[in-house]
C-alpha cells in the first residue's frame, strides 16, 4: 500500500495557491523547492522551523498561503517558531494561522497546557520529564526553583507518590499556565505555587525538601546558595542543570562540585555522572547533574 506523502502534499497545496497568483512556473518551483521539510505537530497546531516561508517567500505569503498549509497537513492552526535570540540561542513562536495560541502537550501521560507564543517548550527534554518522574520517593517534599509550566514537577506529581512540591516561579505567563496543568492532571493539592522572584520566596523554604530541582538555562548556578539552604538538615538531592560543551560534560560537573563546596559549612557531597538531556546549541549540550549532599 503506497503510504501518503505529507511533504508532496505540502507542495501541492501551496503550488495551487502559487499558481492562482499567476506566479511563472520557474518562480513558483523555486519557492517549492524551498519548502520545510520538518515541522513538529501537537494538539491541534502544526509548529513550522523558524525559516519556513521566510526570505523569498515573503512577497507570496498570505492567508490563502497558510490555509494550503492547515489543510495538507491536516491541522487547525499554523505557527512557526521565531528569530532565534540570546547568548544560547533561544526562540519565540509566531501564530500564522488561528489566533488561539493555548495548546495541550500531553506526554507521558502528563497533560501541559501552555500559551504557545509566550512560553517555552522543549519536546528534547522528554526523557528527563519522565526520569523525573521515576526518581522521588513516597513522601518526599521537593522544591523545584525554576518550576516553569510544571516541566519537572508535573511528571514527579503524577508519576510519584511525592508528599508535596513548592513550585518557584516569577513569569506570570507560566504561572497560569501552571496552575492550569495542576488542575487538569488532578494534582493541585499536593503543590504550592510560590509567586516571585525565588531569591525572596525560597527563603520560606529552608531546610524543608528531601531533593531541589535547579532546571534554569544556561545555568542554575544562582540558585546553588537557595537549594542548599532548601535541603533538610541531614541533607538530600539536587538536580543541577546547565549548558556544557558538548565534549567536555566532566569539566562542567567539577565547575558544580567545586561551587556548591565553596559555600561552607560541614557537608559532603556525591556527583554522579552528568546526563545529556540534549543537543542545546553547536558544540553545546543541556546536561544535569545529580548531587547528593550529606550533612553532620
């Protein structure tokens, strides 16, 4: 059985519209030639790479343009991932097609719904979500200081018998996002949203969490001072992430140790080795480590 061609379908879609414009034939198979050949799709939405239909495509796009695109591949919204920006390299997304930017992401058995065009959402990440979701023991009281949209914490509340999660966040945007995906997966009683800027909110939290998560890019390193603060007296478990040269994780994981030593006080600390999460940038990779502190 010949299996459809979504790209082919692309092309003929688009090439109609091209063609009732009464754009000449070797102009119009130029632009087609230039048609993405990846996109991601979730939901209902269809996220276009961040140059599809951009440098000479930009006198011929339209809504009729967009329109060809919904209906070959078989969606309600278009959009398209934005300039790339910031020392790592981070984008924005742009709706072409449909105003409604709330989208549901549902993984692993987790639902995330987020506000497409104003917050971040890496599908790269999705093995990290699950082992976090993996890693908490019953009972267990976790801070996780850049909580986002519930990346991690989400997986841990509804994979894991975990007792409660202080999430920290200070963007409004993922904060309604957030307190959405608590109520849709069923887990809002045993999480606390702390609103602000988690160098004033996460002084409530001292010496109250078995493990933090540190999941701010391209380093947490700000928070060290505030997780090892969060950790119970005895001690417990903190997720660090980062960005490592993707040939070098060790040298970033002894960056971390020798930090996290150089705050003080009697403890002592174990480094498994980091993990790549994935490709973050070239020649750069998202790692986290996993460092057990112990006190007394």
């Amino acid at each position: 059985m010949h299996r459809e061609n979504p790209h082919r379908r692309l092309a003929d879609s688009v090439e109609k519209v091209l063609r009732e414009t009464g754009l000449g034939h070797e102009e119009c198979i130029a632009l087609l030639n230039r048609l993405p050949r990846k996109w991601e799709r979730f939901s209902n939405v269809v996220l276009l790479p961040n140059l599809a239909f951009q440098e000479e495509w930009d006198l011929h796009v339209s809504e009729e343009i967009w329109r060809a695109v919904a209906e070959a591949l078989k969606t309600e919204r278009v959009a398209r991932l934005g300039e790339i920006s910031g020392e790592m390299r981070e984008s924005s997304v742009e709706m072409l097609l449909g105003e409604d930017d709330w989208v549901v992401r549902r993984e692993s058995g987790v639902d995330y719904g987020y506000n497409l065009t104003q917050c971040m959402f890496s599908a790269g990440n999705v093995n990290e979500r699950r082992r976090m979701g993996e890693m908490v023991g019953v009972g267990e009281v976790v801070v996780d200081l850049y909580a986002g949209i519930g990346y991690y914490s989400l997986p841990m509340l509804v994979h894991s018998q975990v007792g409660h999660v202080h999430c920290c966040e200070w963007n409004p945007n993922a904060v309604r996002a957030l307190e959405s995906n608590l109520d849709i997966n069923g887990v809002a009683e045993r999480c606390t949203i702390h609103f602000g800027d988690n160098q004033a909110t996460a002084v409530n939290l001292e010496g109250v969490a078995d493990r933090v998560v540190l999941g701010l890019l391209p380093s947490s390193e700000g928070g060290y001072a505030l997780a090892m603060a969060a950790l119970r007296p005895a001690g417990g478990v903190l997720h660090v992430h980062g960005v490592a040269a993707a040939g070098n994780h060790a040298a970033w994981a002894a960056d971390v140790a020798g930090s996290l030593l150089e705050m003080g006080g009697k403890f002592s600390i174990h480094a498994a080795e980091p993990l790549r999460v994935k490709s973050y940038a070239p020649h750069w990779d998202h790692v986290v480590l996993d460092v057990t502190v112990s006190r007394g």
